[in-house]
C-alpha cells in the first residue's frame, strides 16, 4: 500500500537500556499517546522501518507481532500494518500523572500469566519453516484444505509424544488441534456441557476456564487449594450435595496461579472419584514441558485405569505466546464431536503453522529449543528465589515452582482491605504491570503471581525492590 508521507520515528534514549524489539514497541505506542500516530494510521513496511533505524528486518517483525498480540496495531494481507482503532487502555493511561508515566515508560516491567521470553524463542527457525512450507505450496500448487482434526502428520507425533513420554495411549486419532489451549478449552464446553451441568474448578483458578463452562450453560463450583493441590473433600461435598457433576476441572502438575502439585494420595482419590460417579477430569497440562525437577511429573490421565479424561496441552508456554498452536488428547467419541465443531468455526485452522511446526519438531529443532529454555528459566527461577529472600524475607508465603514460569506469592500477615486492587495501583504507577489475586478468586483473595519468563534479571530486582515497600 502507498503511504501518502514518510514517518518519522526515533527511538528515545530512555528507552536503550531494553531488547532493540522492545525499543521499537515503545516507541510506536508512545507516538499514539502523542497523537502522532491515530487510529488507522498505516505504519512503514518492515523493511522500511528496519532501514530507517538500521537493524535487522526481523526485529521490526518481531515488534509488530508484539504490537499487534497487545491490540494496538492491525496487519491486513496485502495492504499493511495499521494503528488499531480499539487501543488497549489508552483512555486509563492518559490520566496518569505526567511523573507516573514518565516512570512507568522507563521501567515497563510486566508481570504476565507466566509466559515464555519472546528473546529466547526460535523465531527464526518458525519464520524460515513457515516460508519453506508456503514455497512448496506454491511450487507444487497443493492445497491447503486442513484435516478439520488438524495437519495428520503433527497429530501423529504428537500422538507418539505422550505415548513415549506422558504414557497417554492413543494415537492420532485421539487428537484434535486447535489453536491454543483455551479455543480448546471452549470447545470441550461446548462439547461436553449444557445447560444444568456443573463443573468443578480450582479457587483460585483460571478465570477464562470458568468463563468458558459458563458460556456453555454450566454453573461453576469451586473447590479450594492447598499446598497439595485441589481439596478433594470440597468435591465430595458437592456430590454428597446431589449437585450433577459433569467434569472437575484440573491443573495437577502445576496448579494454576499457586503452582501447586497435586499429591499422589489425592490423584488417586479424584480418579476413584471420577470413575465412581462418571464425571469427567479436564486435565490442563499447560507447563508440563518447563520442567526443573529430576522427576518427570505424568499427567492423571496416564492412569489406566482413568475412564473418562480430557487432556489439555499446549506449546504458547514453551515456545512462544505468537505460536497459537494447542491440542486435546480424549477418547474417539470426543474427538469426533470437537473435530464437527472445528469444522463449522475454523475448518482449516492454521494449516501453513501446523505444517512448520512438525518440521520444527521433525528435525529436532523444538527439542533443543527445549533443553535450551529449561535450563535458561531455571537460572532466572533460582534467582528469583534469592532476591524474593533478600527483599522480603518473613513477609510473604512461597513455594518455590517445579514447573512453569512463575512464583505465587501471599503475604505472611493478612493486609488490609482491598490490599490487592491498592498494590496493582500502586505498582502501575512505578512502572509495574501485575496481575493480582482478584483475577483468579471468584470474588477476593491475597496473592500475587510474580512471573519470571519474559523479565530481565534486573528488572526482576528492581520490581521486587518496588513491591518489598508494600508488605
């Protein structure tokens, strides 16, 4: 598309102390609070851009798939890139005050849901696959009509990955891919549940799970965790209740937000439970591949003896939050009735990314990204322990993760009311984005996810620093 003017842009100083990619996002979303770039605008080409601040053209790629996973740029085939016309919290920004904001451009500390460094990802093997497979396309003139099931050849080494490492039988028929784990987890809803179903979750919990059995006309009961995971004596009360229990949903081997592994004793007991009164476990694996321990944790539905299962993964945790590529492993029955509903709202899903991503793991790329990334997270993990004992020391409650890409915090005397909405304020003032017990208790609750992936080491200091002045 012609751009009817050149922009001028020019990454500002305080800003070069952060990855050449993350410059560049910052510097886009400052010129929109500026006005200098509106809604609509069309942004230079990444080539144009890499030209005009003189580096490479795949860091200009990778700060608009940034700016557009965050909502505020658009990409239209053929024609461009775009300022989004519905910006993320604009409206919230602009009334910060002028020192407020002046902190928070500097530091942009973002504590997520634990997901992986977007630096460390293999973005360049993903792009150059991804083009290879599109060349072949071309030059072969193929089709791209995807199986509604997903590209066969990834479900077949999917399948073979949790036969040989998760001892998940099946094969690739027991698979669906979709395209993250929570458009699976929408389907399975839609699937499995109607109106008058109950599902039990984890409180705290993953919110956008319980939003989903909702949408689908069940009602959410919540059962408590502790330090062994999901109470199983809060789902025995509901089933002594004659409440109909469809499915209780779980993450065992690393409890979302408290990381929590679900003890051996209590696996049991759900399983016994589950084939007793014929309810379904939703099992949500979702970090199993950031694994620190020596022991190799198996998912409840490896248990043979586990009637009705759902087992939920996906590779956004351990690739790359851009990499939207999911799967449910289940039995025939529910495969078929997903791969109906795949076939209405997505039939082909992403069948070029599908078809990159096998290569990926076909040539032993995704496994040593693996390795890779394991032992990096894990230095960041251990010295996240260490600073949380340097700064708060006696103020606050943690267990420190086998799995995944983050610490769950609470503090050691109770604060006072509305502690955790107070401290998200606060922090955001310095800089600081949080995400705090309100968006995983059904109403209120303490505790913070310190979330380790995508953050520096020196901004995991500093942010400690910062927060160690509210305990």
């Amino acid at each position: 598309m012609l751009r009817p003017w050149n922009l001028d842009l020019k990454i500002d100083e305080k800003y070069f102390q952060l990855p050449v990619y993350q410059q560049i996002v910052e510097t886009v979303i400052d010129a929109v609070h500026s006005g200098k770039l509106k809604r609509g605008n069309v942004l230079p080409g990444t080539r144009k851009l890499a030209d005009m601040l003189q580096v490479n053209r795949n860091t200009v790629i990778e700060a608009y798939n940034q700016l557009e996973y965050k909502g505020w740029v658009t990409s239209k085939q053929r024609s461009g890139t775009f300022v989004s016309f519905n910006l993320p919290h604009i409206e919230a920004k602009e009334v910060v005050t002028d020192h407020a904001k002046s902190i928070s451009a500097i530091n942009k500390i973002v504590f997520d849901q634990g997901l992986p460094d977007t630096n460390l990802s293999p973005m360049e093997d993903i792009i150059r696959e991804y083009k290879l497979v599109l060349k072949k396309i071309q030059k072969q003139k193929l089709h791209t009509f995807n199986d509604p099931a997903g590209y066969r050849k990834l479900r077949v080494v999917l399948s073979q990955m949790l036969n040989h490492q998760r001892r998940i039988a099946g094969d690739e028929n027991n698979i669906c891919i979709t395209r993250g784990s929570q458009m699976a987890l929408f389907m399975i809803s839609q699937c499995l549940l109607k109106s008058g179903d109950c599902v039990i979750v984890e409180h705290p919990g993953y919110r956008l799970a319980w939003d989903a059995f909702e949408y689908a006309g069940a009602k959410v009961l919540f059962a408590e965790v502790d330090t062994d995971g999901i109470v199983i004596s809060d789902i025995k009360k509901y089933i002594e209740m004659g409440m109909n229990i469809k499915a209780v949903y779980v993450s065992p081997n690393s409890q979302f937000p408290t990381t929590a592994i679900l003890s051996e004793p209590r696996r049991k007991e759900l399983i016994e439970l589950s084939n007793a009164h014929d309810f379904y476990i939703i099992e949500d694996d979702y970090c199993t591949d950031i694994n620190y321990s020596e022991k190799r944790l198996l998912p409840l539905c490896s248990d043979e003896n586990l009637k009705n299962y759902i087992y939920v993964g996906t590779f956004s945790r351990s690739v790359s939050p851009f990499l939207k590529i999911g799967y449910v492993a289940s039995s025939h029955t529910l495969i078929k009735k997903l791969v109906a509903l795949r076939r209405i709202i997505d039939i082909n899903g992403d069948s070029i990314m599908e078809r990159a991503f096998f290569n990926l793991i076909r040539d032993g790329i995704y496994t040593k990204h693996l390795k890779k990334s394991v032992r990096h997270y894990k230095n960041k993990r251990d010295f996240l322990d260490e600073i949380l004992n340097k700064y708060l020391n006696g103020k606050i409650r943690y267990t420190k993760p086998e799995l995944g890409l983050g610490y769950w915090i609470t503090p050691v005397k109770p604060m006072r009311e509305e502690f955790n909405r107070f401290l998200k304020d606060e922090l955001a003032t310095r800089g600081i984005r949080s995400i705090i017990s309100h968006d995983y208790y059904k109403n209120d609750g303490e505790g913070v996810l310190v979330s380790f992936g995508s953050v520096s080491e020196k901004n995991l200091e500093e942010a400690v620093k910062i927060m160690a002045e509210y305990f």
